[in-house]
C-alpha cells in the first residue's frame, strides 16, 4: 500500500479553519473588551472580525477548501479512501478521470467515479506538496495505474 494523499490534510482540513475562526473569535472579544473599558464606540472594531468570520465561512464552507477526504492509499488495482471513520475501496476501473490541480494551494486531485461510491460520484483529496511544477510521483503513479486496469 502506498499513501497518495497529502501527509498534511489534518492541518488543511482541521487545524487551519479552526484557527482562522479562533482567531476571528479573540480579535472580536478582544475588541469588544477595550471597547468596553475605554467607553468608547466598538461599531467599526468588530467589523473586522466580522469580516473575517465571513471571509472564513466562504473559504471553507462554500468554495469547498474543507471537502476532501481525509486519506487515500493505493491498493493493487483498488484506491482505499478514508474519511473520518468510514472507509472505502474503489476499483482503479470505476475511475473515470483524473483532475490535477496543481495551482491551488495545496495541490489537490479529483476522481471522477463511472459509479458514484459512498463519498459521491466525486472524490477529492490533497496531493502531497511538491516544489516543482511537475505533477507528484504519487499522481504520476495513480495516472499510470488507472491506464494500465483500463488497458487490460
């Protein structure tokens, strides 16, 4: 078995967002509070953390930075997903395309399923992180694989 995915979905995924939102949460109670022992109008110093709150939201929650799944290991001629407690084997057949994005941060990488599994007829996971432009030898791998089970 082989691990495709990103060593650092739990930062991506876990960590990141709810730092952001930690964040967001002192920089408002921290502004509330001098707004309050200084008497002064604390309008325009919540606004920020508001902003913020909001910027985060549509980050992680609509643009979907936050729905890919957790690991992928390469498995013969099957992918084992797993996200959260539940995992999943998925024939290299079933794949009907590959999508690498290598300009987003992270990289991230797209399976389109033939047939949908129990994460969807899309499963997208974080490629590992590479200084170069060329694509990780993980998704090299998969590319070859997924080509070599429909070649046969």
């Amino acid at each position: 078995m082989r691990l495709l995915s990103s060593q650092a979905t739990f930062f991506y995924k876990r960590l990141f967002p709810a730092a952001w939102f930690l964040f967001s949460a002192i920089f408002a109670v921290t502004a509330l509070w001098v707004a309050i022992s200084t008497t002064r109008e604390a309008l325009l110093d919540l606004i920020v953390p508001l902003i913020l709150g909001i910027i985060g939201y549509f980050l992680f929650v609509k643009l979907g930075l936050t729905d890919f799944v957790d690991e992928v290991w390469i498995d013969g001629d099957n992918l084992i997903v797993k996200n959260g407690s539940h995992s999943e084997y998925i024939a290299l057949s079933n794949i009907a395309s590959i999508r690498y994005l290598w300009f987003t941060n992270p990289p991230r990488v797209t399976l389109n399923l033939k047939r949908a599994s129990a994460f969807g007829s899309r499963v997208t996971f974080l490629a590992p992180v590479r200084y170069s432009l060329a694509k990780p030898v993980e998704v090299q791998a998969l590319l070859e694989r997924t080509r070599h089970t429909r070649d046969k």
